[in-house]
C-alpha cells in the first residue's frame, strides 16, 4: 500500500510526503543457507534452507519521507528556497542469503537546502545530505570462501554515505 500527497499550505510553504507499507512474507522459498543454519531441504531442495515466514532482503515494512518547501522572496530581485526532508525506513534484511546478522536497523535521515536566488539566472545554495549522521548498510553479503574454507563468519557491505555538506551553484545563459 502506497500513500502520497501534497499540501499547498500557503503560497510559499508546501508539504509532501509518501509511505508505504509492504507485507511481504515467503510462503514457499528454499535458498542458500546463511552461516550457521542447518540444510533442511529435501529432494530438488537437499543443501538449501527453508525460508518460509521469511521477509526478504531489501523490503522494509514501512518506509517514508515527508518533506516541505518554503520560499520567500528578498526585496524585488532575489528569493530564498528552504527545504527539508525526513526519510524514515523500518528495518530490513540486507544480504541474499536472509541471514539475521546482516540486518538494518531502522531509522530516519534528514536533509537540508537552503538557496538564493535571482530569478531563473543564477542559484547558490548550501545543501546537508544525511544530516543526522547515520550509518547505514544497502546491501550486504557473506564474504567469498570465509565460510567455506575458513569456517568464520565475515561480511562484506555497501554503506550509505555519511553527513555531507556542499555548495552548489547554477549559472542559466
């Protein structure tokens, strides 16, 4: 289920916003068994896990993002644009092989932009992406032959970028 909308609170200040909610759950799934888990297919299945009443990887129950948009001009030449974003997500698994250890916890960013401008010419604006500093893994998987040959459990991830801050600047001619 899918929601979004938009709200045009007063002619400078708009917010918007989605969630979703995903129930997603495996009824009939065998697949390669995480570190630690027993084998418990059989026939076609034999050497593979049972990951039924498993959600899967990258499917969080609850996502969402509101975000609102203020803008104000300065004097007859110049406007100021403020915007801020909340992205909340809910947990979820990372790895393939739906293995517990690899899942991310829930949580919520926020990110800024703050622009002058003067009409469609010329913007500079500062900009903070991730503003709450938190560390997050998108994706994750068992590291190649650790598990098999080393018997140790080892992870490999892909992790979010950390709190950035920048300026951008546009030039129209």
């Amino acid at each position: 289920v899918e929601l979004s909308g938009r709200w045009r609170v007063t002619p400078q200040f708009m917010l918007s916003g989605s969630m979703a909610w995903l129930d997603f759950e495996w009824t009939d799934y065998y697949g390669q068994c995480y570190f630690g888990r027993t084998p418990d297919g059989t026939g076609a299945n034999a050497g593979n896990c049972n990951y039924e009443g498993f959600s899967n990887q990258l499917a969080p129950e609850i996502t969402g993002v509101l975000s609102g948009d203020y803008s104000f001009p300065i004097g007859e030449r110049f406007v100021v644009r403020a915007s801020a974003d909340l992205v909340y997500s809910a947990e979820y698994l990372t790895s393939l092989t739906l293995d517990p250890f690899t899942t991310q916890d829930s949580f919520l960013k926020v990110n800024a932009r703050l622009a002058l401008s003067a009409g469609e010419r010329w913007e500079l604006a500062l900009v903070g992406r991730n503003l709450t500093d938190e560390m997050t893994v998108s994706y994750s998987g068992d590291t190649p032959l650790s598990t098999r040959l080393f018997r140790a459990r080892s992870y490999y991830g892909f992790v979010d970028p950390p709190r950035s801050i920048a300026v951008e600047a546009v030039v129209r001619f």
